[in-house]
C-alpha cells in the first residue's frame, strides 16, 4: 500500500465514521472495494496495532480478556455473543474454547495471518465519545476470521498488556481467487465410506480423502443421506424451533473459526431485508435471499445418527449449519427430527 492509498483510504474512513459513527468498518471497505484487513491496516500508527504473537498465544489471552462482544461471520451469516471466554484447550494448530449456551469455538490457527489491537472512537449517551476497544484476526486475503470487543470499563489488565506489545508491522494481503465450479467429481465409495462413520467429525477427514467440498458432497449423496431442501426454508425452520422452545446449535463459521450457539431460539424477525433472532446474549443476522441452496444432511454416528440443516450461497461456500442440541453419548431429539419430518410433508403436499 503507498502512502498516497493510505490517505485516501484514512479520509474516505473518516469521512464514512463522521456521517455514520456507528458504520461496520466491513461497509466502509465493500464501498472502497478493498478488503477489511487493508481498510484497518491504512490505520496503523493511528487506531490501530499489529499483534506480534504466534496464533495460539493470542488465543491464549481470549479467557483473559473479562466479558466481551465475540463475532464470527461467513459471507452471509453474522452470530454475535456477549460472554466470557472460557478455559483454551486444543494445541499448535487448533483452538477449542468450549462452553456449550456460551462463547463456544473451534480455532483454526493456519488460516491466521493478522491479528490487531484496534481502539475506535464512538459516541456515548450523553453526547460524548468513548473509546470501543477489539481484537480482531484475519486472514491472508484480508477477511475477518474473529473479533472480540471490550464490554468491561475499566479495561482488564490483559488488553492493556496487549497494547504493550502493540507495533505498526504492516501486513501484506493476498486477494483471494473466487470459486471455480467444477463437474462433480466421481466418489465411488463416498457413499460406503459415509455409512461407515462412527462420530461426525470423520466427516472432515472423509472430504479430504476425496477431495470433496462439502456442497459436492452433498450433492454426490442426494437422495441416500442427503435432500436438497427450498433454498426460502430457514425462516420457517427458525419459526417452528423458536415456536416449540427446541433447543438448537448455530454454527456460523469464518475462514479460521467456527462459533457456536447453542440454546432456544428467539422469534425470528426480519428488518432491513435480513432475518434476525435477538436474544438475551446473541445476535444471528442472516442474509437469507442471497441463499443458493439448502441441504438436510445426516451423518451416522454411534448413538443413531445426527440431522443437520445447511445452507450455502452462490459461491457454494457454507452460510450457516442447524443442528438439535445433544449431549455426546445421546441420541438427537425426536423433536428436531419431527420438525424436519413435519417440513418434509408440508412440502410434498405443495
């Protein structure tokens, strides 16, 4: 980036910030057709610093950080969580923080490559402006893979110790090719394979053995363990589960991290053309007319087998996964397996 970029990237943001304090720093970068990862890094030296630490260890300062605003996005998906974070486990390439009805995530460190300190001016109720403290991830093409934002005043000591180690290295993006679709790909034993799963996280290791996305997959299975479904039904399958108090897992995951969501669902609302559950620590906003396909998939396991629901966009990259909440050891709900039955009907009827 010259400094000349820089400049005019620091006065379109500026500008944007004046009109709108509260504008997503995503918006600002879709308007400059550039990527939030270069949008924020025009600010270093200014609001923003480069977090000079390997990907666990920066992980390992998320339990440390009090409660905190926690968001992960896909490309149509936004879940947002009010918690704490809990205890880090996992290893050199994958984080788990692990609190099921809490701030629940997989972190998938070789997808991280920026991680900032970022303080931006925003207005309080009385007129004034305070200042909003995150930690936000990236990767190499400069798309959001996590953020946390400060919900604690006083600030917790860590994100001052943070600060501390703050410096203005710039980092260097890559722009990101799009999807090539390609003819689906023959995979003779996937449907064995598939039936012969015993937990569903083989399912990951079943793709990468046939070098499969999971839509193809999905689509290769039609009709043995998967059903393509109306790409419109997320609205009603939310209606139904929030109607009958079913708990459900939300899965909405990033490019390098997976946050889950897991309790009763709120009425679904819809505002500005988007679907919204708002609830007491979360936020699910949902672009769901820009979905291309939807899929009910099931994945044998020992305890009788899991349903989810998934949804895709244009690109054929996954937007958001439902499942019924279960206990490992236990079998999934009758209920979530007669709403999806219910759904299943209704359609065959129309």
């Amino acid at each position: 980036m010259t400094q000349s970029q820089q400049i005019a990237i620091l006065e379109a943001f500026d500008a944007a910030r004046a009109a709108q304090p509260r504008l997503p720093a995503i918006d600002i970068a879709e308007r400059l057709a550039i990527s939030e990862g270069e949008l924020q890094a025009a600010r270093l030296g200014r609001d923003v610093w480069t977090l000079p630490l390997p990907p666990s260890e920066i992980a390992s300062y998320l339990p440390t950080l009090g409660r905190v605003k926690s968001l992960t996005r896909s490309r149509l998906a936004v879940l947002e969580q009010t918690g704490v974070y809990p205890e880090l486990r996992g290893g050199s390439q994958t984080g788990l923080l692990l609190d099921p009805g809490g701030l629940d995530l997989r972190l998938l460190y070789p997808h991280w490559h920026w991680v900032c300190l970022i303080r931006d001016a925003m207005p309080s109720q009385d007129g004034s402006k305070e200042w909003r403290w995150s930690l936000q991830i990236f990767n190499q093409h400069g798309c959001a893979v996590h953020k946390c934002f400060a919900l604690e005043t006083p600030l917790p000591s860590a994100w001052n110790a943070l600060a501390a180690l703050g410096t203005q290295d710039t980092p260097a993006f890559t722009q990101s090719a799009p999807r090539l679709k390609r003819p689906l790909p023959n995979a003779p034993d996937l449907a064995s394979e598939w039936g012969a799963m015993q937990d569903v996280h083989q399912f990951f290791a079943l793709l990468q053995r046939h070098r499969l996305e999971r839509i193809e997959a999905n689509q290769l299975m039609e009709g043995h363990y998967t059903r393509a479904l109306p790409a419109n039904i997320l609205e009603n399958v939310l209606h139904q589960a929030s109607q009958h108090t079913l708990p459900l897992m939300l899965f909405v995951a990033s490019p390098g991290c997976v946050q889950i969501r897991t309790g009763t669902l709120p009425t679904p609302q819809r505002a500005r053309g988007w679907l919204n559950l708002f609830g007491d620590s979360f936020t699910l906003h949902l672009d769901d007319t820009a979905i291309d396909q939807v899929w009910q998939v099931s994945k044998p396991n020992r305890d009788g087998g899991v349903t989810s629901i998934e949804a895709f966009d244009a690109q054929g990259s996954l937007v958001l996964q439902l499942y019924a909440e279960r206990r490992e050891g236990n079998p999934e709900s009758a209920a979530w397996r007669q709403l999806l039955n219910e759904l299943h009907q209704r359609e065959a009827v129309a």
